[in-house]
C-alpha cells in the first residue's frame, strides 16, 4: 500500500533502485560469490597510503568532516590546473548526478541521455519530476551528434554523454567529444561523465577548461584509485555552474576519513599507474578467455570488457543467471542492442580463472535452457 502523506510525484514512482547490490544477490543465495566482477570496482583496492591515512582519520571520526573539503579540494584543483572556485567535491557521481539535477531541472523539463546508459541519472531525473528522453546508441558508443540533436529538438536542461562509456566500454577521441562540447544548445548544460577516464587511451578525455560553463566534468576515486566504498567524486566547470552546489547539497555529506584517504590516493601516482597497467592485463584475460569460448569482446577503454555472447537478450541473460549460479557476479546492459551482452570487470588473476572455469558450463547452460 501507498503511504498516502507522500508527495503526488514521490506515490508515483516505482519501489525501484539504479543497482541490486551483489550483498543482495549473495543474501538470496545463501552464499558469497566466488569472483566480485560485476559492479565495476577495482578489486586491485586503494593505494596504501590512502590505507593508511584512513585508519589514521579514523581516530578522529568523532569530528565532523570539513564542510568545505578544503585540502582535497585544492589538491584536485592544482592536479588539474584549475582554480579551486572550479571544483566541487561530494560522495561519488552519483550524488553529484543528484545535485546537478536539482539544481538545473524543474518538473516537466527534459534531459536527454542514451538509451542504456548509466540509469542512475535516470533515477534522479524521475525523482525530481523530470523527463528523460533517449537516442540509441551507435555501434555500441554513444552518439553525440543524435544527442545534441534531440537536446535541441525537445529544449532539454541536461545533455548525458558517458567518456568512455558505461555500459559498453566504448569510447570516442577528444576532438568528438570537444566539439560536441561546443555544440551544446543555449540553455543546456552537458554532463561529461568521466569516470573511466583515468583508464582511457592519449587523446580521449578534452582539456579541462573552467572558463566553458556549457559542461561540467564528473570525474571520481571510485574506479581507478580503488576507493568505491569510501564515495568521493568531483566535478569540475565555470565557477558559476560550481557555486549552484553550496545552495543545494550536505554540507556534512563527505567522510572525513574518505576526505584524508583521496587526498592520499592522489599523491601515490604510482600506485594509479600499477592498477592501470594490472587493469589492462585483466582485459586482455577476459578477452582471451571470451575468444577461447567463442565469443567476440568490444574494445574497452576502462576496468571492465564487454562480451557480446553472440545472440539475443534472452541468452545473454541466461548465460548471465548461469555465472551467477556458479558463484561468479557478473552484470549485463539492460537495453538493446547492448544486452545481446554481458559485462565482466577487470578482476584479479583468481577471479578470472573462476570465471574461465564457469564461462564455458554457463554458456552450454544457456544453450539447454533456451532449447
């Protein structure tokens, strides 16, 4: 039954969340997984100074977080180039997805995305009485130009452009995504999201320019700095477009030990650069492992490879279901033609013998079941 002291628009949304967590998964089974490869994290873990400046902020968890995020803050600000005015720190892109909605989205108005693409953005747009609309994706990327089009067909608010994408791993060159950038309709503000960026290719990600309040860059210590569960990500565009956060967000809302522990994360280069290159081995294991099964992989530009399982949702999903009842967590796209496919991250050397030792019973699984 509905609580009838909701809002109109809170009654009318669906009992839905973006993700089910594999605890939730592991809950329903009654035992852990074997191999954690689904929910895009770095199983490589955090650089150990961050380990240690943790546990050393821990003993002083009784105090509240800086509000302002001062040191991190102006630590990304001089790893960018940019004035600190130009950078707004909160716990993980998906709070900012949040943020940046509330602040530009009034009920009724649109925001345009791939069909496909990252649903959390999705979430928060319906949640905050907005109106998605959705272009395809084009050969398994995101397509900027169909984008920009119909951001100004429909007058949208917010444009979503994933670099390098989430689902699919794909990605496009930075003199794409520049003039996509540039191409922005009047009254539109693009979110880039780059989260993967870190694990990009040369030439992939634009320069950071804090003068163009037509974008605003969602970077995060999720992915490549190993630091998912600690929830930091940033934002970086015109000081304009910045200043909207303070009028919206918790000001408590950051850990202060996840504040001590990105600082550190940053100024390990050398770590960020072992998991890059520990990342890149891992998708060339799973594309091995995909190939020796069969199966062709997309060309990944971050710490998980797509698998095209050669055939319709119906047996990407069965052979998905498979994985899992063999104690392998892995996800799929949710949206044609992206879940002809399953998504399996950049795990450790066991995680990918579990998941070579399960691919080819799933997917002989997966033939029987659709038989």
């Amino acid at each position: 039954m509905t609580d009838p002291r909701l809002t109109p628009l809170a009654a009318g949304l669906p009992e839905t969340v973006p993700f089910v967590g594999p605890e939730a998964q592991e809950r329903a089974m009654g035992r852990p997984f074997l191999a954690r490869l689904g929910a895009n994290e770095s199983v490589f873990g955090p650089s150990p100074a961050a380990v240690r400046a943790m546990q050393e902020a821990a003993g002083e968890i009784w105090k509240y977080a800086d509000p302002e995020a001062h040191d991190l803050r102006r630590a990304l600000a001089a790893h960018h180039g940019v004035p600190p005015d130009c950078v707004a720190i909160d716990a993980g892109i998906d709070t900012l997805l949040g943020l940046v909605v509330r602040l530009f989205v009034a009920p009724g108005e649109t925001v345009v995305t791939s069909d496909g693409a990252y649903p959390t953005l999705n979430y928060h747009v319906e949640g905050f009485g907005g109106r998605i609309e959705t272009v395809p994706y084009r050969d398994d990327r995101e397509d900027p130009a169909a984008l920009l089009a119909r951001a100004s067909e429909t007058g949208a608010k917010l444009l979503y452009l994933c670099n390098p994408d989430n689902p699919m791993g794909t990605w496009h060159d930075a003199a794409t995504v520049a003039a996509a950038i540039a191409a922005v309709p009047e009254g539109c503000l693009m979110i880039l999201d780059e989260a993967y960026g870190d694990f990009s290719p040369p030439g992939t990600l634009p320069p950071l320019d804090p003068a163009d309040a037509r974008v605003i860059r969602l970077r995060t210590f999720s992915k490549a700095y190993g630091m998912a569960g600690a929830r930091v990500g940033y934002a970086v565009s015109h000081p304009d477009v910045i200043a909207g956060f303070d009028r919206v967000r918790n000001h408590f809302g950051m850990n202060r030990a996840a504040q001590a522990g990105a600082l550190a994360a940053l100024g390990d280069t050398a770590w960020l650069a072992e998991v890059i290159e520990r990342t890149a081995a891992a998708r060339d294991r799973i594309t091995a492992i995909a190939a020796a099964n069969g199966l062709s992989c997309i060309p990944s530009a971050t710490n998980f490879v797509t698998v095209d399982c050669g055939s319709d949702a119906a047996f990407a999903t069965a052979v998905r279901d498979a994985l899992v009842a063999r104690g392998v967590f892995v996800r799929m796209p949710f949206a044609a033609p992206g879940n002809r496919c399953i998504r399996v991250g950049a795990g450790s050397p066991e995680d990918l013998d579990r998941f070579a030792e399960a691919l080819s019973p799933a997917l002989a699984s997966a033939d029987e079941t659709l038989s």
